[in-house]
C-alpha cells in the first residue's frame, strides 16, 4: 500500500465542493478526509462530484 501525503492539496471541483458541503457540517472534515484518502489512492489530482458521490455511496454517509 503507497504511503500518500495528506498534505499534498488536491483540486476540488466547484461541483465537488457544492457535493461536500450537503455533508452534514459535523461530519464534513472526515468526509473530506476520507475524500482525498480515496482520490489518492486511485492517483486522481482533481476531486469531482462523481468521485464525492462515488465516496458517499462507499461510506455510506
């Protein structure tokens, strides 16, 4: 498994971030958190609505 670097900024689409901030605002940071885990474990640099979307679905959030 690679080691990511949670600080490495990823771009959030304007659509991605409308998606985020449906999120309920108390569980917002681990969403986004688990978000970017996931973008980077498929090596994306831009987070879309479909990936949020796709992120929900697996979480179940």
């Amino acid at each position: 498994m690679k080691n990511f670097n949670v600080t490495d900024e990823l771009y959030w689409t304007p659509q991605a971030q409308a998606k985020l901030r449906m999120i309920p605002f108390f569980a917002r940071p681990q969403a986004r958190q688990r978000i970017e885990t996931m973008a980077r474990a498929a090596e994306l640099e831009e987070i879309t609505a479909e990936i949020v979307l796709q992120a929900r679905m697996e979480f179940g959030q």
